[in-house]
C-alpha cells in the first residue's frame, strides 16, 4: 500500500524525531557533501510512504542547511533517503542503522537506510516493471518511466556496490543497476540525459539504459534514480590498469632486489596496458561523435576562449594561496592559459560540445567485448548548469591523461624508500615510461577513430590538463598528503612544456 503522507508526521513518527537522528548520521555517510562543515538543522521536505508494514519504507527529501565557509551564507542541500523502519533490530543491517525512536522497544522503531535492505528495494524493480514506454507507473509524486522493451524482472534481491562516493547503486541480480542519486539538483541529470541520447543514438560503449524515476523538486520534473544493464562481465579500469602497473613493478631486478639483467621496460611486460589504452582511446572517441551528432554543439568565440582562460588562472591563484608547493610554478603554468586565450576562432576553431565532464579510469569498465564509459553525471560538485554547458571534448582527454598519471604512479605514493621518503629512481623512470606509453596509445586511438588527433591541439590539451593538476594538487593536499607528488610531477613538467611538445610526454 502506497501514499503520500505530511512530512510532519511519518506513520506516528514526528518529523523532528527523524531529524534528530539524522543529524549525527548524515555527515557520516560517504555521499554526503557538506563534510566539514557544520550542520545547523535538517528538515524533512517530502515524505511519500512506499511500503507500509513491518518492515516499512518511506521516500523522503530532506533539506540540509549548513553553515556558509569563508563568510560565505548558509545553504540548503537536499538529499534522497529510502528510510526504512523496523520495529526490532537485524543483525544484516546493522551498518546501515540510523538510529532508534521512542525509548519503548515494543512502541518505538529502528530507523535505517533501507537502500541496503533487499527485502523493501524490490519494490523499486516491480514499479519500473509496472511501467511501460510511453505509460509511466505513478507513485504519489513520484513517477516510473521505461525505455526498454523489455520489462526489468521483479522480486530480484538488491545488492548496494560498496565503492561508489556520491551516490548508491543497487545490483538486482545479474541483470540490472540502479543508481539512486543522493544529492538533488532540480532538472533531469546528465547521466539519464546523455545516456538516453547515445542509445538513441545506438551506441554500444554504454550500459544500456533499461528506466529511471523522478519527481517534481522546485517546479521541474527532477532525476531520482536511473536504472541500466548490468555489466556483469566488466571489469573497472582503474583496477587493470593497477594491474599492469604492479606488474611492471613485480620484476625483481626493477624492484633492485635481483642482479645482473637490464630492468624489463613497460612494453616487455606481460601486463602491458597499451594496447587497452588504444581501444579506450577509439571508444572514447566514438562517444564523442555520438554526442555531438545527437546533442546541440557550437564553436567556441574569442570572448568564450578568453573567459575560460581567466577562469583557470583565477583557480590557479587561489591554488597557489592554499598549497604553498605550487607557488614557484604559477607564472610557467600560466603561459599556458595565455596561449588558450590568444586562440582565434577564424584561425583554430575550437568545437564545444557535450562531454563526460568527470572522465578517468574509474569511469570505464572493459567487458569480455568492449570498453564501456559509465557515470556521465559530470562533478557532482559543479552546478547543474555548468554539468550540461558545452565543452571542448578534449577537457574529457586531458582528464584521461590525468588519469593515466595517477595510475603510474599512486603505488610510488605508497612505496616510499630511504631518508627522503621518495621513491626509487629506477621506479620513478618506469612510472614516467608506462604512463607515457599509454597516454600516447590513448591519444593514437582516439585519432584513429576519425576524431581529431589530441597531439595536434597541444595548447588546448596543455591548458586542459594543468587545469586538472592544479585542482588535483588541491584536493590532495587537503586529503590525502602522501599523494601530494603525483600531481606534482605533472606540475614540473607542465610548467616545463613548451606549447609545441607533444601533449602525450
């Protein structure tokens, strides 16, 4: 039995009980935004009973204010929550426990994150299955759309992935995924949006959408939760390309523990990546194409070039203020946003399009057939409308690039030898060798795809990519220090690069 209920009061449950245990909770979650910040109040927006018994399940909007950084206001974040309710406690749901209303047990209840509770998110998987295309199943306010032809197959148990950070995905079985998008930003999010376009579109470099569910927030029909094939053959990039890497460190005369031999070289490794990278690189593009064949797309003017620039030397100033290490590089690395600025649309025509926007090996996953790019959510971070602005496609290759960096070299942050705590020379050369390698077979098949060749745009590329160092210099500073070489090594030799060098070295 399903209906909407006044979020004053959830089946005798006060609201504010709610919150109140919500308040210690919620920054503890890892899709949770506002960490670091303090909380000053939340707030059930919207309730809508979904199942009503014991166990029951409730959809709720909560509203989070929080307290403004750096004299900036407070602000408002909304959240998706399935609550779940139990009169007793279970064991297999300890981790996802909430908290407890009521000091009466036999009175009270337990309340959890019933995303992790298999025996309630089947009845997410019946709605999509009562829907039909084109004949929405409604809930109260939420609503159930299909897009396949086939109907997703009920009473399948849910498993939530345990890796992802700022969302929840829910496997039924070895059929399909849900995703449920925990922070909400009012309109359709570009993961449903770009995904539906490709299919439409009839590309195979996507897990294939199946539905989605949605509900009106703030006046426009916003996504709650996008449903898709399971890839249950695939594979997670980052991890083969960890792969390859530990690989190439596994020799014992490169790791200096044997004697005698020449250290073997990325290519004369059995784990040797490259050639993936060159078919990540073709699927990469192939989705490029697709996207810009079925979305709008516009060539980028001298004021738009200009702004970009601008906008990536500010975000360089204020890196610069925070992480004292990048300051005696910010005059080079800002050549680079220069060159981006001094482009001319009638000499060098700069196309904008729409892309991934958060592109990096995590983000693709190689099946027994094909790479598949998954997430097209952009930075959840960033505003909606900055997530479905048009971009130059090479922001996604910078991004990859990056990527191909971090994979190279995240072992050396963990493998730190003598006084100095850095690591070997030798590891060091081998990490600069494999991650050249492949972002060089990642760029020749991108080209070979019929899109352009990235190391013929070596000042878009260049601008691209310090832009990611320096807001990856940011991040890791502030979160994981040890990491803090990786995207200063990038730093070095991007300040270093002259806008000519090949944007792969």
């Amino acid at each position: 039995m399903t209906h909407s209920t006044r979020p004053q009061d959830l089946r005798g449950i006060p609201a504010e009980a709610v919150c109140a245990q919500l308040l210690p909770w919620l920054p503890r979650q890892r899709w949770f935004a506002g960490k670091g910040r303090t909380i000053r109040g939340v707030e059930v927006v919207s309730a809508v009973e979904l199942v009503r018994g014991d166990p029951g399940m409730f959809h709720l909007v909560l509203g989070v204010a929080l307290e403004g950084s750096r004299g900036l206001p407070a602000v408002v974040d909304h959240y998706q929550l399935l609550l779940g309710v139990r009169r007793w406690r279970v064991d297999r749901l300890d981790h996802a426990t909430i908290g407890r209303v009521g000091g009466d047990p036999a009175a009270g209840a337990v309340l959890y994150d019933a995303a992790h509770d298999s025996e309630l998110t089947t009845w997410l998987l019946e709605r999509f299955a009562a829907a039909d295309a084109g004949d929405p199943c409604e809930v109260g306010p939420l609503v159930f759309q299909r897009c396949a032809e086939r109907a997703p197959r009920g009473r399948l148990a849910g498993l939530v992935v345990g890796a992802e950070q700022s969302n929840t995905s829910i496997v039924f079985g070895d059929d399909v995924i849900l995703k449920l998008f925990r922070r909400l930003t009012p309109g359709v999010n570009p993961d449903l949006e770009l995904c539906l376009a490709l299919a439409g579109a009839g590309s195979r470099r996507i897990p294939q959408p199946v539905a989605w569910f949605e509900a009106d927030f703030e006046g426009e029909a916003t996504t709650l939760g996008l449903l898709q094939e399971y890839l249950r053959t695939g594979t997670d990039g980052w991890e083969l390309a960890k792969t390859s890497v530990r690989d190439l460190y596994a020799d014992q005369d490169l790791l200096g523990i044997g004697g005698g031999t020449e250290p073997l070289h990325a290519h004369e490794v059995g784990g040797d990546f490259a050639g993936e990278s060159f078919r990540l690189g073709v699927a990469t593009a192939e989705v490029h194409a697709d996207l810009a064949r079925t979305l709008p797309t516009a060539i980028a003017g001298e004021d738009e070039l200009q702004s970009l620039a601008e906008q990536m030397s500010r975000r360089l100033d204020a890196a610069a203020g925070r992480v004292p290490e990048l300051e005696p590089y910010t005059d080079r690395l800002r050549d680079a946003y220069r060159d981006l600025a001094q482009l001319r649309r009638e000499d060098h025509p700069v196309p904008l399009q729409r892309v991934h926007g958060d592109f990096h090996l995590g983000q693709v996953m190689r099946t027994s057939t094909r790479w598949v790019l998954i997430d097209f959510e952009g930075e959840p971070a960033q505003p909606l409308v900055e997530r479905r602005a048009l971009h130059s496609p090479l922001r996604d290759v910078a991004a990859m690039l990056r990527s191909f960096d971090y994979a190279a070299r995240h072992l050396l942050a963990e493998r730190r030898t003598g006084q100095s705590g850095a690591p070997a020379p030798h590891l060091v050369r081998r990490a600069e060798e494999w991650a050249l390698r492949n972002r060089d077979a990642f760029c020749a098949g991108y080209a070979k795809a019929g899109a352009v060749d990235p190391r013929a745009e070596p000042v878009l590329l260049r601008a691209f990519e310090t832009d990611k160092a320096v807001y990856e210099v940011v991040y890791e500073s502030g979160n994981r220090p040890t990491w803090l070489p990786v995207p200063m090594s990038a730093i070095r030799r991007l300040a270093e690069r002259s806008p000519q060098s090949s944007p792969a070295g």
